[in-house]
C-alpha cells in the first residue's frame, strides 16, 4: 500500500490542499494513516477510486 500526503492527493487530484483537507474531514476521502505531524496520509488505490468515481458523477 503507498500512501500519499495531502499535497501529492492535491496534485493527482489537480485541486487545492485545503480541498482535500475537506475531502477527509467530511468522509469523502478516508485517510489510512497520519505522519509524525499529525496531517492524514490516504492510500494511492482508494485516491484513484475516489478520482475515477468522482469523474464519473461529474467532476472532483
């Protein structure tokens, strides 16, 4: 499983931090884990899913 920061999610995602930050607060985007800084850390599949599906419905 490789995770991904938050601005690596941003960047796949082409949205800002801030968004993402959104994303998992509100249980759109689940975060597998949190760095030693406490930000969440989200597992490259589920970012990929999350993009696909989002895609599908519209738009991220």
């Amino acid at each position: 499983m490789a995770l991904m920061t938050v601005s690596e999610v941003a960047e796949f995602l082409a949205i800002q931090d801030v968004r993402v930050e959104r994303l998992e607060r509100e249980s759109l985007l689940m975060s597998k884990d949190k760095d030693a800084d406490g930000n969440p850390l989200f597992d490259k599949g589920d970012v990929e899913r999350y993009k696909e599906l989002a895609e599908r419905l519209g738009g991220i």
